[in-house]
C-alpha cells in the first residue's frame, strides 16, 4: 500500500520457509518477532492515520479498505484459533460471568 521496495522479513529466495525454519523456543528470537511485529503495526497505524481516504488504491489496485477489512478478518480468525488453545489450558470455555467483589 505504501508502495515502498520494501525486502521481505522472513523469506529469501535461498530459504523461502525461513519463517519456519527459525521458529525456535528462544528468547531472543521471540523478542526479535514481537519487536519486528511491533515496528510493522506503528508503520502501518502511521499509514493509516495519513492516508486521507480509504478507497487510496496500492500498487495492486486494492483499496485500504479491502486491506483493513482482509486484516480484521485475519485476526479475528488467529483470535479464535488461540482462544481454543486457552479453552485447553485453563478448561474454561464459552462465556462465563465474573463477579467482582466491589460491583454494586
């Protein structure tokens, strides 16, 4: 959308799985993953915030807005996906009513 000649994070021509292949339980590397995420969310909040029209087309020919709704539909679904891992965890499933103590 920016129409920047951006390279790609983690892909490369000799590793087109490096995305996977460096998903490791490391620290430092999980660490690194938020931090990108992060850097990528602020560019893209900053984009939005200054594009003055969501029918601005990309260099695809996609409207902002096909985009932002594409991503509200993606993290809905990964929303979803890690709330079943949670009803694994913890047992607790659908919605339940918490009280609070100090609730009129």
């Amino acid at each position: 959308m920016a129409r920047q000649d951006a390279p790609r994070l983690y892909c490369t021509d000799e590793d087109p799985d490096r995305d996977w292949n460096g998903a490791v339980a490391d620290t430092d590397v999980v660490e690194e993953a938020w931090q990108t995420w992060r850097t990528e969310v602020a560019f893209a909040q900053r984009f939005v915030a200054e594009t003055p029209d969501l029918d601005t087309m990309g260099s695809t020919q996609v409207q902002l807005r096909d985009v932002l709704v594409d991503l509200i539909e993606e993290y809905a679904r990964h929303c979803g996906h890690a709330d079943l891992l949670r009803e694994r965890i913890d047992g607790r499933v659908g919605q339940e009513r918490f009280e609070f103590a100090d609730a009129p």
